[in-house]
C-alpha cells in the first residue's frame, strides 16, 4: 500500500497529502486495464490518458510498472510542455527508501547515462542545421522533378525506363530516411512543424501513413527487439528470429512457413511486404483507426503509390508507367530492408529484460563504419546506436556524439559493436 505523507507549499494553503509507493507496488500496475510508470521519482496513472497518447497507446503501455525516465526524455523535445499533460496524472512518489531505479540496475551507468545526455545538451547537439535538411530536400526534389522530366521528353522507352528506375529508387530511399527525421522531431524546435512536414514528406513523396509509422516505430525504439513489444521482430508468419523464438515456437508446433529455408525466402519476401505503401496498406483492414486518421491528417497523399486509405486514384498517365515505377519499387524495397534490417536483426532478439535505456539500446544495435558514402546511403542509419540513445538529435550530429558514447560503454564494459557495411549485410543471413 502506499504511505501518507504531508507536502508544504508557499501560498498559506493547507498542505497537499503526497502518496508513496514501492516499487514492488508500482511493479503490479502493468495490465491492460492498469497502467503506472514512474519519471523523476513521480508516480502516474495513464491508465486512461493512454489511448489519447500521441505516440500511441502501446509505447507508453510498454513501460507499465517502470522507471520511464530516460525514454521520457529520448522521445520528447520539449519536456517542459510534455509535463503539463502529466500533472493531472500524477498520483504520488516513490517512497524515501526506493532507490531511484527499478530491479536493481545499474544506478552509477544510469546517472552517468543522463550525464552525458546533458553534455551533449550544452554541446548544441539537439540543434539541427537547417542549411542541412534544406539541401536534403531539394536534393530528393531534384530527383523526382528529373524523372519526371525525362519521362515528358524522352517517354518510355526501355533505356528512359530503365534510368528512371534507378533515379526514382534513389529519391525513394532519401525520402524515407528524410521522412524519419520529421517523424523523430529531430529537425524543428517545434513539435507542430515536424509534423506537417512529416506528413508531407511520408505522404506526397512516400505514399503512407505518418499515423501508421508513429504507431509502430516509436515502439521499436522503446523496446528493440522486444518480442511482442517491438513489431520490428514480431514477424511469426513469415520469420523466426533470434535464439529464442525458433525453439519456443518450435516446441509449440507453429508454422506458418517452412522456417528452416526463411534465409533463401528472405530475397523474395522484401518486396513487396517491405515497402512502405504495401505494409500500411496491408495494415488498414486490421487497424481501420490509424487509417481513419490518416485520411484526415495525411494531406491526401498524391504519390502514385498511395492505395485506398491514402488519396486520389493513380492517373491513366502514370497507369502507363507504372512497370518502370514497379522496378523502382522493387529495387528501393531491398534498399529499405537491408539498411534498416543490417543494425538489429544480427544483435540480440529476446524476450524483455528489463534493462536500464542505456544497456537495452546497445543490446539491439550495432553501427556501421562511417564514410560519406555509408552516410548518404543509410541516411546516417549506419549511426544506429547513437539514433537510438538520442533519436531525437539530428542526424548530422550523431558523429559528434559517439566518442562521448563509446567512452562511457567502455567505462561500464558494455559492448559497443561496429562493423564494415559489407559484413553487416551478411550477418543479415548468417
């Protein structure tokens, strides 16, 4: 039960009662129907307040009966603002005698952690450039205008195809990366801006969902390869992943495909379950909601792609390029999946464990070597652990903060894996 206390204030007001609480309290609130989280040492029920979670239900439920501190702070650019919604929610703190986090981590590492978050706040590296994502842009603007252009000139031929294939899967593929840095809020100062050009970039240049890609990437990032927390590894009817999946599910009789050959099938299952529009089209009949809100706040996409939740039909005119847009696709879906896939899917993929932010992140990712090429072509991805530490830092940062990151993995023995793209990619099979 939690214990009474008295908290004085300035005004000549009667005192407020303060409820504390245990851990092994808190740690009982992690239902459906139940949910608590602790930031700061404060105690919230969002049992209700939940469902109206701008980064989805699921993210915050996933914290349930934790110290959520860190993924507070990781996830919000203005933590100020954030807490006026909490307040309401506040329901007391944890007891004097409670240490700060929860199931006995590391609290040395965990302060250290915030440390160094604090560092590379007076560092300025939350501060994006704009010089930076305005070149982004235009670069991936030129491109889609170039197609276009050769297509009105040079019409469609199979050579004109073929080279609009490969500009079309260029601009494809920085337009995702590009997408991802609005939806993290790693760009504007302001939460409103990062997402009407999210919406913008995800819906005209991508043709999907910004709702559909909150709701399921924000997850990945609380709980990496989380079984059942991260929809990233919860693929049972086309993968097995990990140690731990295979034998559970194998002793369990479960199979939906012949898992043993999932390393051949994996070529040919990229495309077109990995493409962004397929996938959140594919989502729409299972999550009618996230569509809903889409068509209302997803600036009725006009990209070609865009399937009946998201806009306007594909024209005749574009009807008959359409086998030079399908190349396009194809081609930036293997893109997509082996850049995104090179960080996690090598590391480890089990069930929670209740890891501190820090110790959880470098558990699931791994960097790739950097180089300008590396940079461009994984949109700073091959920068995963630091993405994943401060996902809201701007990209062109990351490499300013990692020697600051690194130092302090090596202080606390923590792994801190990076590789050359090349064998990343074949780890991937392996």
């Amino acid at each position: 039960m939690g214990k009474g206390g008295e908290q004085g204030g300035d005004s000549g007001e009667p005192a407020a009662q303060i409820r504390f609480y245990t851990w092994e309290e808190i740690q009982k609130h992690n239902l459906r129907t139940d949910k608590w989280l602790v930031i700061e040492r404060k105690v919230y029920n969002v049992t209700k307040w939940a469902n109206r979670h701008p980064g989805g239900q699921r993210v915050i439920s996933h914290c349930a009966g934790e110290d959520a501190t860190d993924a507070f702070q990781a996830f919000h650019i203005n933590p100020t603002l954030v807490q006026k919604f909490l307040k309401p929610l506040l329901i007391g703190e944890l007891a004097p005698g409670e240490p700060s986090q929860d199931r006995d981590k590391n609290s040395q590492l965990v302060e250290d952690f915030r440390t160094l978050r604090k560092t590379a706040e007076d560092m300025n590296l939350f501060r994006a450039s704009p010089l930076f994502f305005s070149l982004y842009l235009g670069h991936i603007l030129a491109m889609e205008l170039l197609a276009w252009l050769m297509v009105s000139y040079f019409g469609t031929s199979w050579i004109t195809t073929l080279i609009l294939a490969c500009i079309l899967t260029t601009s494809q593929a920085q337009a995702g990366w590009l997408q991802h840095d609005f939806g993290h809020l790693s760009v504007f100062k302001k939460s409103s801006w990062n997402h009407i050009v999210h919406k913008f970039v995800i819906g005209h240049l991508k043709g999907a969902s910004a709702n559909w890609w909150n709701h399921r990437h924000f997850q990945h990032h609380a709980k990496p390869n989380i079984f059942k927390k991260d929809p990233d590894v919860n693929m049972l009817h086309i993968f097995v992943l990990g140690d731990t999946q295979p034998v559970e599910y194998g002793k369990k009789k479960l199979k939906y495909l012949p898992y043993n050959h999932q390393h051949e099938y994996f070529f040919l299952s990229e495309y077109p379950p990995s493409s962004l529009p397929f996938s959140w089209n594919a989502t729409c009949p299972f999550q009618p909601s996230l569509c809903e809100q889409s068509n209302s706040s997803n600036l009725n996409s006009s990209h070609p792609s865009s399937g009946p939740c998201a806009g306007p039909k594909i024209s005749s005119e574009i009807s008959k390029n359409i086998g030079y847009w399908n190349i396009a696709l194809f081609l930036e879906s293997h893109w997509f999946v082996w850049v995104t896939q090179m960080n996690h899917i090598p590391m480890e993929i089990d069930s929670e464990k209740h890891r501190d932010w820090l110790s959880s992140q470098m558990a699931a990712t791994c960097n790739i070597e950097q180089s300008f090429f590396n940079d461009w072509f994984t949109g700073h991805l091959n920068f995963q652990i630091e993405h994943h530490l401060f996902p809201t830092m701007p990209r062109h940062n990351f490499w300013k903060v990692k020697p600051l990151v690194k130092s302090l993995c090596a202080k606390y023995g923590v792994q801190y894996e990076e590789k050359p793209l090349g064998k990343a990619f074949v780890d991937i099979v392996g």
